[in-house]
C-alpha cells in the first residue's frame, strides 16, 4: 500500500529533494541544523536556526523521537541524510500491526482481519498527511492507544499507556493530545467498571503516568519559547466542518465530488471517511438497530464521551455547515489562548474516524456469518479504493522534487568564509528559504529565518535589522540575501562584495566573485526635509528621473505654489481631485508621462537606455494603491501618501519620498 501510493525512492537516506518544500522542507532543515550542532540543553534545541532566537525540533515537527537518538551516530551517516521516508514506511507498517491488533478483539478470522485492516491503511487521512506533515503521519499511536483502551487495568498495561504517551509526546503535540484524551477515557473506564473504588488511586495513576511525558516534552524543547508565543491565533479558522466527514475538499474523487468550505482553513479539517466506509457504517448501523441489543454502557461510555470531547475541539466554537457558518461563541481570553496552542482543531477528529472504523468492522462481523461478512468487507474496500483512486494514483512523492537553484561553486566558497546567514527582511519569502538553509546548516553556518510551527516573537529583531541594514550596517562575517526593495549598499563598501548570483542580491565579504552581476539599482536613505516643492527644484536637472505616484487621495490637495510648478512642465496635477489617482515621470527636468484619472486606476510605462520604469496609482475610487517598478525591482510605497521616487540615472541610486495629507493644515502635503 506504501510503495503503491508513495513510491520507493524516498526511502533513499540521500534522496532529499521530495521534501524541499512546503511543510516538509522545515521537517528536514530542522534535523539537519540539529545534527550540525553541538549537543546542548534542552536536548531538542536549535540554536543556529531562526537565529539569534532559535527553536527545536518540536517547533520544527523533526521527530525528536527520532532526531535526537540519529545525532548520537551523526558522524557515521551520510550527508545529507532524511529519515523521513522511512518513518513513513514505519507508521504505515505499525498503523497495520495496531489496525490488526484492534480488529483482532472483533475477529479472530485472519482474513476477516486482513480485510478490516486495508480500510485502515487506505485511511485519508492518514494518506493526506503522509504527503507533507510526516510526524502527523503517526497514527499507529492512536491505534495503539484505542487497543489499549479494551485492555484491562494491569500494571503491564498501565506501563504500556505510558510508553505510548511518551511516545506521542515525542512525535507531535497534536497526537499526544488525542492519545491523552483517550486515555482519560480509559481512567474514566475503570471508575465506571468498579475496577477502582475511589477516584483517588486514579488520579495517582494519572499524575504518574504524565511525569515521563512531561519530564519529555521540557527535554526535547516543548518550553523554549513562552506561552504567548506558542499560542496561535487559527482556532475556529482551522476547524472541522460539520460535512467533513462526506465531503472530500479539497478533493474531487470517484464517488464524490467536493463541496464548498466556509473558509480555506477548514482544509486543515479534511476527515472524509471515504464512500465505502461511509456504506459500511450505514449497513453496521442497521445491523446493530435490528439485532437491539443493549449497549455496553460501562465499556464504551467512556470512549464516546472521549470521542465527543474530541469532535468538539475538531469543531472549535466555530460551527460551520459547507460554506455557512451557523454560530459562533466568543470564548473567555483564557480559555481561547488555551485552545490556540491546537489551533489546527479540525484534526481532533482522526481518532473518531478510526472508532467509527473500528465499529463499523466489528458490527458486520459480529452480526453475519463469515462469508457473508467477508464479502460485504471485501466489496466495501473496493468502493473504498475506487473511490480514492483519482487522488491516490497522483500523490507519488518520487514526483514531487524541488533542484538547487544555487548552481554556482560561489555559494560554497562564500559559505565557507562566514558565520551567518542573513535574510532582509527575516522572513522565509515563500520557499526561497529552503536552499538557502541548507546551505547554512551544510557548512555550520546561523540562519536568521525558519518556517515553523510556532515561532518566537522576532517584530523588534526584524526592525532593528531592517533599519541598521538601511543605514549600511553590514556585519563583515556574514553573507545578505536582499528580497524586495531592500538594495542598500554597506557603509563601507570598500569591505564587502555585492552584486547579483544565480539571480539572488546579495551582500558578502570582499571575495572575488566573477560571476556576480552588478546591482541593476541600489537605494539610497535620504533624511533631508524638502517640502514637495524642493524636492522637484532639487532633482529636475539632468541625470534624474523623478517618478510620482498617489495613493489614496481622499483628503488630498495638491498646494498651489507645487501645482503651478507642475503645470510649467507640462502637468495637468491641477485636475487631480480628492480620491483621484495620479502617476507621472519627470527625466531630466521634462515631464515625459502623466496619467489622472479621479474614478479608475492609471498605469504609466515608461523605458530609457538601461531602465525600465513603471508606475500605478489606483486613488481611493480604485483602491487606493500606490505602486513603482524600477527594472522588475519593487520599490515599496505608502498607499496612503503621495509619493516621490528619484532615481540618479548614473549612479543607479534611488530615494524614496512620502508626503502625507494633513486635513488640519488646508491640506497641505507634508514631508514624512
């Protein structure tokens, strides 16, 4: 079912390109600036990662179950080396071996039990999952924790629930939270049975037995970033849909086609039950209604009130029905901060699917005879599989591989002469951060980004970086890679190399790179206070070209001694009313394009020898934006303000200027 599904090459230790991206590049970089370390405390930690801040494996969903016992033989393995295809071969092995094991209280039939085990192997999602989210992908232990919920109250057992709780514990949080309540179930279980006399003893149990996990969770780096930060802000948003369990989006396969969600996050909900199992538990249903037996109040009480504490968490205080939101409830601050530390909710919902799995499968078996229950188990699969056919045939992770874009040996020999790896801004800018992490951690390097589950809050790092970076303070140990608009020169220029590699901006020490392009512009900060009216006098003579651009213009008017020297270029700016849209370019002192338009948005372009320059402004009828290109580079505006951009054409130098609108000074422009 694995290979089928996932192919075999992910099983390659070296094999990393499948998980480059999305979510499963953090899974990995989180692991391979794990090994790169030396060992510290806690355990799980990564300090070079999301540096000066850093974060842990738990943050980065590495498996610390897995990555701290591999970093012991960190020197014997290859490098790079991924473990992640082989611990989805793992959870699906141990996802049949438990599946078997809880079927095996329904049936001692080995083919019965082959066949109610494939539904639980074909499990969505499970297979959704497994496709980006590898630690998700351990649901063996909610199997493993539902079997030993029919299990008795032992001392063995009671060992056994600790082994899967710390195990849980060290895989993801989310799968220890489902593991806990399930457990909490099974205390519950032995009040009811009378197994325990007193709730005392149980709660004894219950302390006992979180100590490992918990003595786990501080090991591993569960607390290096304070509750605050830990905390998400995506419950309610990331939630279960009252339809997920018939409805497959974001899918469409075989047998159903998907239907509207009320908002995208709800995908994080996917729990489709699959259209065969949704059969089988209308016949088991019926079965179970027409044999009226009694329900086994004291044995599976306790697990339906678990199951509901979970469907609850999945549904959120959000409830939603397809793309409607039926009702809300405004939780207490507290109690939505502690909801927010799961704020993916939606995915509370796994173990029910398996109970009603596992129900399902029982019932047929219980209440027919061997044939003809095989035969409903046997055609139920088949609808099962066909129905999942369209998605499955095209997961094949093999397919899904991500190349270097860092071809050049320069990368290499920049690497090795730093000790940082700086972002500007610190943000991971989509998946542009994969290679240039595994650069870092490939050469022991500091990375300032990461994506991450949670990340610790970095406003004040980000502006302290930014601002010092404008100001050209560059740190001569460390390689930039500049995103946006951010092409500041170092103040000390003489000391660094910069220019352009493999298509990336970069700042480095002084290195001689002859595969480095040069800089196409470079921004200049100006903290001189010109009224608008200066400014134009200042940069109209030769060798600039002065662009302008209005944003949202609702309580904006031109003055009138800016507007008559406008107009003795050429400009109609006098015609420009509040909330219009305005863009013109100036080269040279002579005005050479102009748009006004006062209900829609204009858009001005414009080329000269080695620039080509485009301008927008959509005032507050159209949008109230304000936009500048300056050969493909964006050149950050406020859209609130009118803007003035110069560019020293030989010097391929640009200044940024801002005028915002002051209703309580006859609005006047005034300098930013």
């Amino acid at each position: 079912m694995f290979l089928l599904i996932f192919g075999a090459k992910i099983l390659q230790p070296t094999f990393i390109e499948w998980s480059m991206h999305d979510d499963a590049a953090q899974h990995f970089l989180g692991w391979h600036f794990f090994r790169s370390e030396p060992w510290s405390f806690p355990l799980g930690a990564i300090k070079s990662l999301q540096y000066p801040h850093g974060t842990s494996l738990v943050y980065t969903d590495s498996i610390p179950l897995l990555a701290i016992p591999l970093k012991f033989f960190s020197s014997l393995l290859p490098n790079p080396f991924q473990y992640h295809g082989l611990w989805l071969l793992g959870c699906y092995i141990l996802q049949g071996f438990f599946a078997s094991r809880l079927l095996g209280l329904a049936t001692k039939n080995p083919l019965l039990n082959l066949l109610g085990t494939s539904f639980f192997l074909m499990s969505p999602v499970l297979v959704q999952r497994a496709g980006g989210h590898e630690a998700l992908a351990g649901h063996w232990l909610i199997l493993a924790a539902l079997y030993l919920y029919f299990q008795a109250n032992t001392r063995k057992n009671s060992i056994k629930w600790i082994f899967v709780l710390l195990a849980a514990s060290l895989v993801h949080c989310y799968l220890l939270v489902m593991t806990v309540v399930i457990w909490m179930g099974y205390l519950l279980k032995q009040l009811i049975e009378g197994k325990r006399k007193s709730v005392l003893p149980v709660m004894a149990t219950a302390v006992i037995s979180l100590i490992p996990p918990f003595l786990a969770m501080w090991a591993v780096g569960y607390f290096v970033m304070n509750v605050a930060e830990i905390t998400g802000k995506g419950f309610g948003y990331f939630s279960m849909n009252l339809l997920a369990p018939v409805n497959p989006a974001p899918y469409n396969l075989a047998f159903v086609n998907n239907k509207p969600l009320a908002a995208n996050g709800q995908a994080e909900g996917f729990n489709y039950l699959g259209f065969g199992l949704l059969l089988l538990i209308v016949i088991s249903i019926y079965e179970f209604l027409r044999q009226k037996e009694a329900y086994v109040a004291k044995r599976d009480l306790p697990l339906a009130l678990a199951a509901s504490v979970l469907t609850g968490l999945a549904l959120s205080n959000k409830i939603t029905l397809s793309d409607l939101t039926l009702f809300e409830i405004d939780l207490p601050r507290f109690l939505d901060g502690a909801f927010n530390i799961i704020q993916s909710s939606g995915r509370m919902f796994w173990p029910v699917s398996y109970i009603l799995m596992l129900a399902a499968i029982a019932i047929v078996v219980k209440y027919n005879s061997l044939k003809r229950a095989g035969a409903l188990l046997l055609f139920f699969a088949a609808v099962q599989a066909v129905d999942f056919f369209p998605w499955y045939r095209n997961i094949n992770l093999d397919k899904e591989i991500l190349q270097n874009p860092l071809q050049s040996d320069s990368w290499r020999r920049i690497a090795e002469k730093i000790n940082h790896l700086v972002f500007v801004p610190a943000d991971t800018h989509g998946d542009e951060y994969v290679w240039f992490a595994y650069l870092a951690a490939h050469h022991k390097k500091t990375f300032n980004a990461a994506y991450a589950a949670r990340s610790p809050i970095r406003k004040d790092y980000k502006a302290q970086l930014v601002a010092e970076f404008k100001k050209g303070k560059s740190q001569n140990d460390a390689l930039y890679v500049i995103f946006n608009d951010y092409y500041y020169k170092p103040a000390a220029s003489a000391d660094f190399t910069y220019g352009v590699l493999d298509g990336y901006p970069i700042i480095a020490p002084k290195l001689d790179l002859p595969e480095l392009v040069p800089w196409p512009i470079s921004f200049v900060v100006d903290d001189s206070a010109y009224t608008l009216r200066q400014l134009l006098a200042s940069f109209s003579e030769n060798g600039h070209a002065v662009i302008m651009s209005m944003g949202d213009a609702r309580a904006c008017k031109i003055p009138r001694d800016v507007a008559m020297a406008m107009k003795e270029k050429g400009s109609r700016i006098e015609k420009l009313r509040s909330g219009g849209a305005y863009a013109s370019i100036m080269v040279n002192g002579r005005l050479v394009a102009e748009k006004i338009d006062n209900d829609n948005q204009v858009e001005i372009e414009y080329s000269l020898a080695d620039y080509k320059i485009k301008v927008a402004s959509a005032g507050m009828h159209a949008g109230s934006a304000a936009h500048a290109e300056i050969n493909e580079i964006p050149v950050g505006l406020d859209r609130q303000a009118f803007n003035v951009v110069v560019l020293t054409l030989d010097e391929k130098e640009v200044r940024r200027f801002s005028y915002q609108t002051d209703a309580n000074e006859n609005l006047i422009l005034t300098n930013k």
